[in-house]
C-alpha cells in the first residue's frame, strides 16, 4: 500500500488511453488506485501502471456487475472505495469533501450520493442534462452493491446503511473520444433498453410521478414517457424546453437533438424487437 488518503478508487476501462491518465492524475492523493481493464488493445494498461494503478482483468457485462466485482474480487485494500469511470475526473473540491468527511463517517453510513457535471464541446451541460443527478458512488465494503438498469446503473439503489450526501460534484468527459464513438456506444445501449423495456414493460405510480425524492420522480416519469407517442419529440422537448437546456446555448441545442436521436433508436429496436416475436418481416 502507498502512502495517501485510505481509499480505494476503482476505475473501469476499455480502449480508455486519452483518458486514463487525466483520471487517475485526478485521485492521485488516493492509496489505492485500481484499473478494471476490460481487455483493451491500446495503450491503456501501459498508461494505468505507469500512473501507478494496479491493473486488473474482467470482461465487462453491465457496469454493475464489473463495480460488485470490483468490491468482491479486487483484493481491495481499504473499507471505502470510490467508484470511477475512465471518463470521470475527481475535482480538487470534491477531494477535500472527501477528505473532510469520511474520516467522521458514523459506522451506519453504507455510502454517499454524488452528482456530476457533463461536459460537451468544453461546455457544462447544466441545464439540458438536469444537473444534479445524484448517484451512488463512494461505498463502504460489505454494505453496498451497485443494481443493473438497462445499459446502466440505478442512480441510488438500497444499501445496508444510510446514505449520506458530497454536494462538490465530479467531472464526466462522455464525448471525449468523438461524437462518433458516442454515437457507436449509444446504438448498443439503446438496443439493450429496448430489450429491457420489451422484457420487463414500463412500470410507474402517480404517487411516484409526485415524490419527494427526486430519483423516484425522475425514473417514474422516465417508464411514464416511454408510454407516450413522439418519444423523441418529447425527449428533446423535455430536455431543451422542460429542463432550460436552451439556457446551455449551442451545446446544449446540440445534446438534446442527440439525445432525441438516442429516443428514436430505442423506439425503432423495440419496435423490430415486437416485429420478430410476432414472426413479422422488418
């Protein structure tokens, strides 16, 4: 173990070279840094252990799965461990909030909420990505595990404990290597969310769309909308008008016309999906 603040940062990983290193310089004051390479044929092993992290290998399935076995698996070190993403960069702001926080952590509290700022054409998406989404991403060991969602993550899913809450927020670099490899990722998750959503239906409660907690609120309108005719209308509507994404100017005009081409795809490969079941041409 090295010497620094008694944390272990897990880092997923796949082809991540542009962004390996700018993410483990970012929680370099951390003493464990361990990178879950999902067999990468660039420089990103090279990068990870000549920034000092330990290298780890795991093909990746969903995103919590690689995190739960992480915890279970990677011989960490330390009872907390920081969850990253090789896109993600820890500010100098949330540092300090950590470093003043946990050391004080009651023995109940199984995690902390965080949030984190979008970047896109060097522009913080503040508006059109609903900045601040709060997700579960700093555990203690033994009393938290991560929960599929379609392609993703649930944001904040039940833990063995309280959660607590880091206001100062983390940076994400999603379009850091090309609209292009954007656009590639987003057509394989949207046909796992149209495979979730014609597996599993869309569930949701008017007590849920009127919550006090905003997650519970946001998912329910989310299965709510998936419902509707014009999803991709009303994603962008949503997005750029419901949420002010105007106010982030030509960035945010541009992510949510993204992210409505995002809504078609899912509705298109649900739609072929419904189409093969029933034996039709598509």
């Amino acid at each position: 173990m090295s010497a620094g603040f008694p944390l272990s940062v897990v880092v997923l990983a796949k082809n991540e070279a542009n962004n390996i290193g700018r993410c483990l310089q970012s929680v370099a004051w951390c003493a464990e840094r361990v990178v879950v390479d999902d067999a990468s044929t660039d420089d990103t092993v090279a990068l990870a252990q000549a920034a000092g992290a330990r290298v780890v290998q795991r093909r990746f399935d969903t995103f919590a799965q690689q995190r739960n076995w992480a915890l279970d698996a990677a011989d960490l070190q330390y009872p907390w461990a920081l969850m990253l993403d090789a896109d993600e960069v820890v500010t100098d702001a949330l540092r300090l909030e950590i470093e003043r926080t946990l050391p004080g952590a009651a023995a109940d509290v199984a995690g902390f909420r965080m949030c984190r700022k979008t970047i896109f054409m060097d522009h913080w998406l503040k508006w059109s990505d609903g900045f601040p989404v709060w997700i579960m991403r700093l555990v203690r060991r033994g009393c938290a595990r991560f929960m599929d969602s379609g392609h993703g993550e649930v944001p904040v899913p039940p833990v063995s404990g309280r959660l607590e809450t880091l206001h100062k927020p983390f940076l994400h670099y999603p379009f850091s290597r090309g609209i292009g490899d954007w656009v590639e990722r987003h057509n394989r998750y949207a046909g796992k969310e149209a495979r979730r959503e014609w597996e599993a239906g869309e569930r949701w409660s008017v007590r849920e769309l009127f919550a006090r907690d905003r997650a519970i609120r946001r998912r329910a309108r989310r299965s709510l909308s998936r419902t509707l005719p014009g999803r991709p209308l009303l994603r962008f509507l949503y997005q750029y008008v419901g949420q002010l994404g105007f106010l982030d100017g030509r960035a945010g005009l541009e992510f949510c016309l993204l992210m409505a081409a995002y809504e078609g795809l899912i509705v298109m490969k649900r739609r072929e999906l419904e189409q093969l079941s029933d034996g039709l041409p598509v």
